[in-house]
C-alpha cells in the first residue's frame, strides 16, 4: 500500500508590527550616522553651544563663573564702530566675490570648453596647485612681492615705472584674498560648464543669435547654478578670512575675525562679547550656506 507524502510548508512567520517596522528602518541611519552625527556634535554643535552661552555674559574673562545675564554683548555688536568692522569685512567679502567670479568665469569656461580635452584636467589641476600650500605662506609671498623692495616694484622699475604702494592697503588684501580663492571659483564653474549642453549653443548660432547674445541668454542661465554656488563659497570663506587682511592690510584692514581674536587672546580679553561676535558671524555663515543648499542645486533654465 503506497503512502502519500505532501510536502507540508513552513508556517508563516509572524507578521511585525508598526513600531517594529519603525524601529528596523532607524537602525540603519543610526549605524551609518551616528559616528559622523557624534563627530559633530562634539565638536561643532556642543562648542556652539558654549559660545552661544558665553555670549549672554556680559564682561566674562578666564576663570569668571559663566551665569548667562542679558543680550547687552549683542547689543554691543550693532554699535558703530563694531558695524564699521563688519562693514570691513562685507566689503572685502562681497569684492572678493566678485574678483574671483569676474577672473575665474573665463578661465573655467577656456578649460572646459576651448582647450583640448586631453588637456583639461591637467590644466585644472595646475591651476589649482597653490592650494596645496599653506595660505600663510601665500600671504607671506605676496608681502615680497607687493613690499616696496619688493619683486613687482624692482621689476616696475626696470622700465622706469614709478614704484606702487600697495602693501597695507585695501589693494594689496583684495589682491590677496582673490588669489587664495579664485581656485575654488575656477573649480566650481568648471564642474557647471563641463555640463553645458552644445547643442544649445549650436541651436543659438542657427537661429541668428550672436555670440554676445547666446552668451548671456544660453551659456550663463545653464549656469547659474554654477555661479550661485562659487560665489557663495567664495563669499563665506571670505567673511572668515584672517590671514590676508591681517598681513597685507595692516592695522588699517582690521576685520570681524581680528576683532574676535582681540576679544579671545588680545589685550580686552572680553569673551562675552568675542563669542557674541562668533555668533553674529556664524549666523551670517549659516544663512549663506542656506542661500547655497537652496540655489546651488537648482535645475538651469535657459532664455531662449
């Protein structure tokens, strides 16, 4: 007598609930985020936090207990000779800016569109050397050279040019906060340009358009995002720059991150407001990094 043999299936496995569901999908974010979540909030939320503390302390020096008594250190930021300071540093910031975008728009677009191709990226990669150096070192370099014993002045005067008095100037800082950013601004519009569709610019030339025309009404709205997004690097790191005004503009050039470094480790040694001042300027960063994450990636449009 044969024996029938039915395969008998496992029973089915208990179905999970909502908040187990829940909980296996925030494991994974937790695991994958949470050395570089604590990286960071060691070291840039909980510093943050302290400085904000410190900034409601009004005459706080080393050692002085730290109770948290009034916004008078905020206060004190708006007065104005401190707004002249931060109008000093929005100037060179802001002129920086448009330095970098006016020198390193042509630049990106002869890499990434005229020069031959097996060219580019070593082109790209000379011109972004000088970031391999330390920015002080730069700094330094530009004081021989723009000193009035300096290399630009002993050449001027082998034509018999009269010498410039740019060192400790206005002049001299631009000159030199424009060299140390204008690779980032390069890099940046490169990256956009290579993008840049040709067809457009084809289509732009058979339509009548001239090269003025397809420049402004094709080549710059696809890149756009491009410019919105060096132009913003530049600007924010140039809002913190403290080397370049402090050795090229001299006592003439003082600028927010100087004034904060003589509240922390000068004469005053008022840390209240030295953090009160960080703060003014890490909110003036934030919103330009905002500005940055809201329209450096946003889609181009064309005019045409």
């Amino acid at each position: 007598m044969a024996v029938s043999t039915s395969s008998q299936s496992p029973p089915p496995a208990p179905a999970k609930s909502g908040f187990q569901r829940w909980g296996s999908r925030l494991v994974a974010p937790i695991v994958m985020l949470g050395p570089a979540g604590l990286w960071l909030f060691l070291l840039l939320v909980l510093p943050t936090l302290v400085i904000f503390e410190l900034s409601l302390v009004q005459d706080i020096r080393p050692g002085d207990v730290v109770i948290p008594n009034g916004i008078d250190n905020y206060l004190r930021v708006f007065q104005p000779i401190n707004l002249i300071v931060i109008g000093r540093s929005l100037f060179f910031a802001f002129g920086t800016t448009l330095f970098c975008l006016v020198l390193g728009f042509p630049v990106a677009y002869w890499i990434a569109i005229l020069a031959p191709k097996p060219w580019r990226n070593l082109l790209l990669l000379s011109f972004i050397l000088p970031l391999w150096t330390s920015s002080l070192l730069r700094s330094y370099a530009w004081i021989s050279i723009l000193r009035p014993t300096g290399v630009m002045n002993s050449f001027l005067g082998l034509f018999g040019f009269p010498a410039l008095e740019l060192l400790n100037r206005t002049p001299a800082v631009f000159i030199g906060m424009t060299y140390s950013y204008l690779p980032y601004m390069v890099t940046v519009l490169y990256a956009s340009l290579e993008k840049l569709d040709r067809r457009l610019l084809e289509a732009s030339a058979d339509l009548g358009a001239n090269p003025r025309e397809t420049f402004w009404k094709v080549t710059v709205p696809q890149t756009l995002p491009g410019i919105a997004a060096g132009s913003l690097l530049v600007f924010i790191t140039a809002l913190g720059d403290f080397v370049n005004p402090e050795l090229l503009g001299g006592a003439s050039s003082m600028t927010v991150s100087r004034l904060i470094y003589n509240q922390f480790l000068g004469a005053t040694q008022n840390w209240g407001f030295g953090s009160a001042l960080s703060m003014v300027l890490i909110m003036g960063v934030s919103i330009a990094i905002a500005l940055l994450l809201k329209y450096g990636d946003s889609r181009p449009s064309t005019l045409l």
